[in-house]
C-alpha cells in the first residue's frame, strides 16, 4: 500500500498535512483538491486499488470505496 495512487487520469493521495482528508490531482500533482474529508474514517494510513475499488487502512480499520475516494465503508 502507498500514501498517493493513480488510477484513471487522477493522482489521489492522503494529505500530507492532514491525515483525515483524501485530495486528487488531475494536473500530474500541480494542484490539489479535496476528495473527502473525513466522515468518521479515523486517520488514513495506506491507500492501494484493486481496479473494481480503492482500499484505505485506517485508525479504525480497513476501508472500502466505490467512488473513487469520495465515501467510504468499512470492510469487516
């Protein structure tokens, strides 16, 4: 797992200064915007795609999402 991955045409990462957001480029990593801001997610640690769907560790656990990053469910 990583801290920034590509998939489509957008970079997404886990903010550098701020562990709780996700941010996506599509500027090759230029400009920053926010994708998510934590909805109860605990801290984001790891991201990694599977190409059906993006998987985020957590502080409170492994995390699942469809939509590229904007919501998130835990996996149990």
């Amino acid at each position: 797992m990583s801290q920034m991955i590509k998939r489509g045409n957008e970079l997404i990462r886990i903010c550098p200064s701020n562990k709780q957001k996700i941010e996506y480029s599509t500027s090759g990593g230029r400009a920053w915007s926010t994708r998510c801001l934590n909805g109860g997610y605990g801290d984001f640690l790891d991201l990694t795609d599977n190409g059906k769907e993006m998987l985020a560790m957590t502080s409170k656990g492994l995390y699942y999402s469809t939509s590229e990053g904007r919501a998130w469910s835990k996996r149990s």
